[in-house]
C-alpha cells in the first residue's frame, strides 16, 4: 500500500512518463476499453480494393493506418495538425510510399478538387465542406469521431469543469448533409473503459490535455487519492464514453 508521499511521487513520475505519436503502450493492459457494436475499420477495407486515391486525416503517428490498410492505394496521402506526430508519422509511412502533409491550424486542406475517391478520418477535426471538395465524385468519406461527452464522467470524478462544443452524430450528419454529402449509414454507441490503477489515469489525462484543461496532479491530488482507493477497493474504475460513426458518399 502506497503511502501519501509515494502515491504522490508514483503520480508524477506517470505524468513525465514520455509520450509519442499516438502510442498507448505504456498504459496497455492498465487501461482497457470494450468493443464498440461496429467496426470503422470493417467499413474502411471493403471500399480500400475499389480505389486508387485514399487520404487519411488525422493519422497521429502512422500507426492505425499502417498496421490495419496495407496494401494501400497506389496514391495515398496523410495529414497530421499536431507538430510532434508529423516526424514520427514520416519515418513509418514515407517508406511505405504514403506522403504526409502538416496542417497548420485552418481548416484548408492542401490538396486539389476531386483529389481523392475516399477520404478517412478516424477521431479527427474536419471541415465538411473541404472533405466534399476533394472527394472525386461518387467518392466515400468515412469517419468515426468522438461524442461531446467523452471523458464527462471522468471530469466529474474529479470535481473538473467540463466544458467543450457540442458534438455529436446529429449534429455531424446535419453538417455533411448542408456540405452535399448524402449520408449512407450512420452509426452511434458506447465504449466503456476501465482503468486499473490511477497512475494509468494520469497519464491518459496527460495525452488527451483537452479534456481537463487545468489539470496537474497537484490541483487534483486529493481527487486522485479518492479515486485511487476506489480501485483499490473495487478492483477498476469504468467510464463511458459515447462514439459515432458516418459514411457520407459525394454522390
């Protein structure tokens, strides 16, 4: 059993605990989500073998589309807006002959009309009306995002304010709807996440900075200590966590 003073120094060394791309590693095991009622990468590889051009938006660090779409189409290109996943994202899929582009914050893509005959995006910003630009027409764009809500029931736990922009799939469909998409299937559940140590919980509030903007583990500690009994005595604490998911055609 941890006293005050170790949990403490347990917490922070979780916090500085390095991070990558999008790698989960040091919390695999420690941190566990259940199966969503649909799959966005069942929906994706069907579609992969009918096309030539796929963009990938959002790809963090490479990882997903490398280890879930090989063979890739014979012109397939990635974005990524976050700085430091940009290199990483480089060395994993230039040789696999996928080029990466930088975002810089708009909401214009860097690419020509009709660009693409399916377009990905996997938790990922998007502009609506720029995805419906590059797709090519009879094109697909396929997107699995994240509920407003996500992370609501952790904030709450922790006494945090939680404040983001409504999100959701009404709303989405709405707006693809308004771009020109038709929407061909749209889907909605929720992932429950357990976790099994509080030191797994700090360092996936360190990844996601967003959902707690004024964290540190000194604001919180005593929330921390709380629910860090609350594991101990019940094993895990568990989450729920809404997503969605569309596929919208450029008819």
């Amino acid at each position: 059993m941890f006293s005050k003073e170790e949990l403490f120094e347990f917490l922070i060394q979780e916090y500085e605990h390095p991070f990558s791309g999008w790698d989960f590693s040091h919390i695999r095991d420690r941190m566990v989500s259940s199966p969503l009622p649909w799959s966005y990468a069942s929906k994706v590889l069907p579609r992969l073998i009918k096309v030539d051009s796929l963009l990938d938006m959002g790809t963090g660090g490479g990882e997903f589309l490398a280890n879930n779409f090989q063979p890739f189409p014979k012109y397939t290109c990635a974005t990524e807006a976050h700085g430091p996943n940009v290199p990483i994202a480089k060395s994993r899929l230039e040789p696999l002959g996928v080029k990466v582009c930088q975002l810089c914050g708009d909401d214009s893509l860097p690419f020509k009309n009709e660009e693409f005959e399916l377009v990905i995006n996997r938790h990922e910003y998007y502009d609506a009306e720029e995805v419906f630009r590059i797709l090519k027409k009879r094109g697909d764009f396929i997107t699995k995002q994240v509920d407003s809500c996500n992370d609501k029931e952790l904030a709450d736990l922790l006494g945090a304010t939680y404040t983001v922009d409504e999100w959701n799939l009404d709303l989405a469909s709405k707006e693809l709807e308004s771009a020109g998409f038709t929407i061909i299937e749209k889907l909605a559940g929720i992932q429950l996440t357990r976790f099994f140590d509080i030191g797994a919980v700090v360092f996936y509030l360190k990844i996601v900075p967003w959902a707690i903007s004024d964290f540190s583990i000194e604001k919180y500690k005593d929330k921390l200590f709380a629910i860090h009994e609350k594991i101990v005595n019940e094993g895990f604490i568990e989450v729920k966590n809404p997503r969605f998911m569309i596929v919208a055609k450029k008819e």
